[in-house]
C-alpha cells in the first residue's frame, strides 16, 4: 500500500539542524525527501514508529546514521521535527 504525504511542515529544530549537515547529507535528504512523499513507507526509508518518551513520533532513515523526526499530523501531512544522528532521539 502505498502512502503519499501531500504537505510536510517543519519546525525551527529542524531547520537549524539541516543548515549544520554535511552537504552530501542534505543532497541525499533531498532525494529520500521525494521519496518520501511519495510513499511514506518505501522499503529504502525503513519508516518506523517510535517508543518509550517518543510514542507518537516516526523516524526515516536517510542513510545509515542519519534518520528524519516526524509526526502525523493527519493521513497525508507530516511535521519534521528534527533531523540527524540517534542523538536526535534524546
């Protein structure tokens, strides 16, 4: 089953922490970005809910270190919270 995400808003948090990557992390979100919205759930994005203090958040994986933070806001909107290393999940 495929999911398209139709708007994805970001924080502040967010924002700061993609202007901090490494270019080629940010080219290569880029790229998972638009897969991303076109299925929310692609095999290559290894989409995951989270548990324990972070139930309700999902996580993306944009390579093997980088993940992206969201939320469902509604079927097809999003919000990123935040994006990096597993540091993101403290």
């Amino acid at each position: 089953m495929t999911l398209p995400i139709l708007k994805i808003h970001t924080t502040s948090d967010f924002e700061k922490s993609l202007k901090d990557l490494p270019r080629n992390i940010q080219s290569l979100l880029e790229r998972k970005d638009i897969l991303f919205r076109s299925d929310a759930f692609h095999p290559q994005l290894k989409t995951h809910k989270l548990k324990g203090k972070l139930a309700g958040f999902w996580s993306y994986s944009i390579n093997y270190h980088y993940r992206v933070l969201f939320r469902f806001i509604t079927r097809d909107e999003v919000i990123y919270y935040d994006i990096g290393t597993h540091e993101i999940y403290r």
